[in-house]
C-alpha cells in the first residue's frame, strides 16, 4: 500500500540528492552523446570555457541567482538545466514514499536510493532519446547490471522475497527478446524499423528493475502513451507521414510510474484487463 507521507527528514534528504543527481543528469545528457568524458573536464561554460566557481553550480539556486546567464559571459543558460534539476528533485521525494517500488519491503532510505538509481538511468535516457533518437548502448548496459545486482542485494537482505531474482532476470530476457521479435516482425511487415534496438535495451533494463509485472505495465503505459502521442502528432501536423518519433522517454515514464505504483498497480492494471473481458 502507498503511504501518505514520507518522513519529513528522508524527504528533504532525497530532495537535496535528487537536486544534485539533476545537476549531474544534465552533464551526462550533454556529454555523452558528444563522447565527451563525464568527469573531464570539470563543469564550464559550453561558450566561454571558463570552469564555473562552486556557487555557479549550485542546482536551481544558481541558475535563479545568475538570472539563467554565465557569471562570466552573461551567455544564457537554458532553462532546461533548472528544470531537469527540479524534475530531478521532485521525482526523487516520490522515491521516498511509504510503498512505492518493486523490492518487497525494504528499509525506507534503502528504498528511496533504489528508486534514486533507477532514476539515476531513467531520466537521462529518456532525455537523451528525446533529444538524438539514440539510447546509448553503455548506458543501457550497466542499467541492467545495476538493476540486477539491486534486486540480489534486495533479495540477500529479504530471504522471504528470494523469488524476485529470478523473476527479475526473466524480465530482463523477455524484455530485450520481445522488442527485438517486435521490432523483426513490424520491419517486415512496414519495410522499415518501427523500434530501435535501444528500445529493446531499455525493455532488458526496466526488466531488470520492475519484473515481469512490473515490465508488463511500464510496456502497457508506454504503448497507449507513445500511441496516443503518435496520432496526436499526426493530426496536428508536427509529426510527418512515417516520421520516427523516440519510444524511449514513453518506457522510461512507464517504468518510472511501474516503480511508483508499487504492485497495487500492477494488480490494479490486471483487474481492470480482466474486467474489461
Ligand atoms: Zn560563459
């Protein structure tokens, strides 16, 4: 069951990290794509190159303080850096919800960091996706290692949830198989690739997190959603005739959503298919 509120001090706590993580969300989704090195150099400005002081890089507090500009050139900043940030910090305080995750029940500061790491993957994925149409490989890689070596811990930890390891890595098989036999089978019957292999990658990684139940809604979420969004952006013209759009950021939402409604709402989800035969 969801709680209502979490701890006051495990709330502020996953804000201030969640604030930080954003910070460095944005380094990754700039960086990466340009295969630029994570760590060097440290943080500057895209325009003058100057490495930013300690309070430039403060997360949204800078950026408010500099009125969105570079202390050194006055360049504007975009207003994604801030708001990725604030995502970032939001969606890290609804990690520490009573309830939420698909762990069994673990401690509540342990829960919060799963749920913080999974975001740690999530968010720059679907960011990166969004912006290139790409999920890189290395990426998506040490997001299923991570997420398989979790739910052991996770395991190890709850004797009585031994069950979800194995759960968990059948997820991850039948998410990256099942979207590579999709993809296979909408090429030949469209004569083009509908799903990239990344999609197929991200399926392996929400597998390794969520399960099969778990995979079984964030899949069901991001179909409806990316569908939706498909005939939306067709109608209103934004999106040409067979114009690839990015699946990726739908199964990241959906997998962050999976997460958050625990397994209430894979029962709830499973009710409702039910009831609707
Ligand atoms: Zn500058």
């Amino acid at each position: 069951m969801i709680g209502l509120a979490p701890e006051p001090s495990l709330a502020i706590l996953a804000l201030v990290l969640g604030l930080a993580v954003g910070s460095f969300t944005n380094v990754v989704v700039w960086r990466l794509p340009r295969g630029e090195s994570l760590v060097h150099p440290s943080s500057h400005c895209p325009r003058c190159g100057r490495p930013l002081r300690w309070w430039m890089n403060v997360p949204l507090v800078s950026w408010l303080l500099l009125r969105g500009r570079c202390g050194f050139c006055r360049s504007p900043i975009p207003v994604t850096y801030p708001l990725v940030e604030a995502l970032s910090g939001g969606l890290w305080v609804l990690m520490a919800w009573p309830g939420v995750g698909r762990l069994g029940a673990l401690p509540p500061l342990l829960n919060l960091l799963a749920g913080g790491l999974l975001l740690l993957w999530l968010l720059p994925l679907a960011l990166i996706d969004a912006r290139t149409l790409r999920l890189p490989e290395p990426l998506c890689r040490w997001g299923v290692l991570t997420g398989l070596a979790v739910t052991l811990g996770a395991v190890l930890l709850q004797p009585e949830a031994a069950g979800l390891l194995r759960l968990h890595l059948l997820a991850c098989a039948v998410g990256l198989l099942g979207f590579e036999a999709t993809s296979a089978a909408a090429e030949r019957l469209l004569g083009q690739p509908a799903l990239g292999l990344g999609d197929a990658r991200l399926a392996a990684l929400l597998g390794a997190w969520l399960g099969l139940g778990g995979l079984g809604v964030a899949v069901a979420l991001a179909i409806v959603a990316g569908a939706l969004f498909g005939v939306a952006g067709r109608l209103s013209g934004c999106l040409g005739p067979r114009q690839p759009f990015p699946f990726g950021p739908f199964l990241a939402v959906g997998g962050g959503l999976a997460w958050l409604g625990g397994d209430g709402l894979a029962a709830l989800l499973q009710r409702a298919v039910v009831a609707g035969f």
